[in-house]
C-alpha cells in the first residue's frame, strides 16, 4: 500500500513538473518571437529612437538568456524564424546569433564532443 501512495505521489509530481515546464517554454518562444521579430524588420536608417529600442532588445535578450533553459528556448526560436523566413532576413538572424555569443556556445559543444 505504502509503495502505491509513493508511486501515485511521483507520478502526479512528475506530471506537474512537465506541465508547467511546457507552460515555461510557451511563454519564454512567446516572449522571444515578439522580440526577434523586431529585429527582423530593424532598419539602419531609422530615427534615434528605433535605434535606441532596438539596442535596448539586445540588452533584454541578454539579461533574459542568463540560464541553459533560455539559451535552449531562444536557440529554438531562431531556427524556427530561419526556416520561415527569407534569405535576408536570415542573414539578419544569423548576425543576431552570433552577437548574442551563441556561436561560442555550439563551438563548446563541438569540442566537447571530440
């Protein structure tokens, strides 16, 4: 009886834990995408003010990806915005990538992996 208690109590936390980790996840692409997508349609011609808000997504992207859970969901969004978008807009995805220092990142993990 005592082990059935055990096993039912795991099970419900383990399902609660997924739950809201795909809760998590949801709201973090949500969050992301709205960003990401500003800096899809960022021109350098615009006015201080643009400039400013966009320099100012840059520093929340950072400030947001300071765990491997953020880094992973952020990662995520951007392959989903390069495979729906053009090949400009790629380039513009790509460049972000690399000035957030992701590209450090998949390079450790190439040479873990060694």
């Amino acid at each position: 009886m005592i082990l059935v208690v055990i096993y039912f109590i795991g099970f419900f936390l383990i399902r609660n834990r997924i739950t809201s980790n795909r809760g998590r996840t949801k709201d973090k692409k949500t969050e992301f995408s709205s960003m990401i997508s500003e800096f899809l349609f960022y021109e350098d011609s615009n006015s201080k003010e643009e400039k400013m808000n966009y320099l100012n997504l840059k520093i929340q992207i950072r400030e947001l990806i300071k765990d491997n859970f953020d880094i992973s969901i952020l990662k995520e969004v951007l392959l989903d915005f390069r495979k729906k978008n053009s090949d400009q807009s790629q380039t513009v995805l790509i460049e972000l990538y690399k000035d957030l220092g992701l590209h450090n990142d998949a390079f450790e993990k190439l040479a873990i992996r060694r």
